[in-house]
C-alpha cells in the first residue's frame, strides 16, 4: 500500500468540520469529546477513499462557530465535499507512519510526484 498525504491549496485556511462536549459522569468525572465530520469524498480522493472530512472554507468559519444563526440549508451547504481544484495528494515515504519520525521531509512527495 502507498502511504499518500493531502494539501489543500491553503494549507493555512485547512479546517476541518467538528463538534465537541464535555459532560460529567455522576461520579463527578469530566469527559471530553471530540469528532470530525465527514461527508463524500470529492472526485480526487475517490479513489482512495469514499469519505473525506468536510473542510469549512475561511468564509464559512463564524457561521460554523455559532457567531451567526443558519438554517438548515445554510448548514448542509457546509457540509459539501471540499472542491477538488483547491486540493492535491501525492505518495510519501512509509517514515511518516511511525510517531518517532518527526521531519519536515516526511511529506516530501517520492520521485517528485504530485496530483
């Protein structure tokens, strides 16, 4: 298997889509949670998987953050598949699995490769 990684074309503006609690047990312990949506995939990551993380573009972020009220429809409308066009994947070396590694050429793309 080809260990691959992903960019979006503002890596800076990169946010994925999630929701988070804290609640308490009844013995007073406190547990936080966290989830990262997903939605389809886009045409690019299809073929590597069916489901990508929904990717709330900079324009997005005060209406995602509850700073503004959204219907229904203005919340689905965030939850598309990130355009493909603003992304790009390519294969990396297999270090990047191992949580010792830590080095920037970790994601440099192998034979200079890049979709």
């Amino acid at each position: 298997m080809t260990v691959q990684t992903l960019e979006h074309a503002r890596a800076a503006h990169n946010r994925p889509a999630g929701l988070w609690d804290e609640w308490r047990l009844p013995e007073d312990e406190s547990i936080k949670s966290f989830a990262i949506i997903t939605t389809n995939a886009n045409a690019l990551l299809a073929p590597l998987h069916d489901r990508m993380p929904v990717v709330v573009p900079p324009d997005g972020w005060d209406d995602w953050l509850g700073e503004n009220p959204m219907t229904e429809r203005a919340v689905k409308t965030l939850l598309r598949p990130y355009p493909e066009k603003a992304m790009a994947f390519w294969a990396v070396d297999r270090r990047v699995g191992n949580v010792r590694n830590d080095s920037p050429d970790l994601f440099a793309p192998l034979n200079g490769a890049q979709k």
